[in-house]
C-alpha cells in the first residue's frame, strides 16, 4: 500500500528519524504508526549497537544554568566528529542531557562508575532485610537483583527515566535514538551539578 505524506511527516516529527528512514519504516509496516515507530527504534538498537566501538573523541562540553542561578550543569558529551559536534541535533540533545542532570540529580553516569563497595553494601542491606522472610533463596535473589536495578535507576544517569519524552524509556535509550539520527558514536562521559546549598 502506498504511504501518504503526511503519515510520513507525522512519523518524522514522533520519531526524529529522517524522511527516508520514516518512509522505509512505514513501507515495511503496512503504513501502520506504532509498527514503524517500534521499528525505527529497533534498527536504533542495531545502529548504535555497530557503532558503539568506534572512537568519540570530539564533542562539546556544555553548560546549564537554572532559573535565577542557583543550579547549573556541566556536561561532557562525546562523538566522532567535530561536524556533527556542531549540529542543531547533537547540540539539543546536550542541552536535554544537562537538563536533566538538573532535575534528576544523578551522582554517576553509569553502572560501572559507581564504586564496588557502594554496590556491595548496598546488596548486604537488601539482603539482610529479606533474611527474616521465608522466601527462597532463588526468590530472594531476584528481589534483589529488581531493588539493585531500582536503585541504579536512582544514581545512575544512564539508568534513569528520560524526563523530556516517557515513550523514549531511560537516558540509554535517549543516546541510543540520537546515534540512530546522526549516525555517529555518541557518549556521555561524564558531568558535574552545581547547587547552591546542595
């Protein structure tokens, strides 16, 4: 079935994705919204997943000052190139991450920065609060494993819910999506929040 424009554009705006790749998602999905919006992101997963091992070492360091000045943002965010550093796209995506690194107040970027003995700790006390319960062990451990997954979702900026867009999932998910529009590597390496009595 042909695929109108204007499903096209409405696609476009939904996924960020370019008119080409909206128009060979809606191609292969029968025209039908939801199925070509879960198929871009899929082919994201797969772009970004074939790039993730290139090299990003060229990118921005930007800065995020909020409201009347007694909150900002440094953020360090990586891609291959210095072209795409100075596109529209990558340099609205840093602003969302600094963003959100504002409202959400996370302390590591990822999983592997938080230190082994805040992990562990944090497992010990998990644990000795289930060690009355008559569960099993094999369901104690996936309580654990579900509370560890909550509580890196609280630490970790990564882990996080993105706060622009509750259909994109997790801040991973975010960088995912934009390596699938610029077709570059792109990292968050790290970042520092600033708060006036914080």
């Amino acid at each position: 079935m042909a695929v109108d424009a204007k499903t096209v554009k409405e696609l476009r705006k939904i996924s960020g994705a370019g008119m080409m790749e909206c128009k060979k998602a809606l191609d292969k999905t029968d025209g039908d919204l939801e199925s070509a919006l879960k198929f871009l992101r899929e082919q994201g997963v797969k772009v970004a997943a074939k790039r993730a091992s290139r090299q990003a070492n060229e990118g921005l360091v930007f800065s995020y000052i909020h409201g009347p000045g007694k909150l900002g943002v440094l953020v360090e965010v990586n891609c291959e190139t210095d072209f795409v550093a100075r596109t529209e796209a990558f340099q609205e995506f840093c602003k969302q991450v600094a963003m959100h690194i504002a409202a959400a107040a996370p302390d590591f970027v990822s999983r592997e920065d938080v230190p082994a003995e805040k992990v562990e700790e944090e497992k010990a006390f998990l644990l000795k609060q289930l060690a009355e319960s008559n569960k099993p062990e094999n369901i104690k451990e996936k309580i654990v494993e579900g509370r560890m997954d909550k509580f890196f979702g609280e630490i970790c900026l990564l882990d996080q819910e993105w706060i622009h867009d509750s259909e994109t999932g997790k801040v991973s998910d975010a960088v995912t999506a934009l390596i699938a529009k610029i077709g570059e590597n792109t990292v968050i390496n790290r970042f520092a929040r600033f708060q006036i009595g914080g």
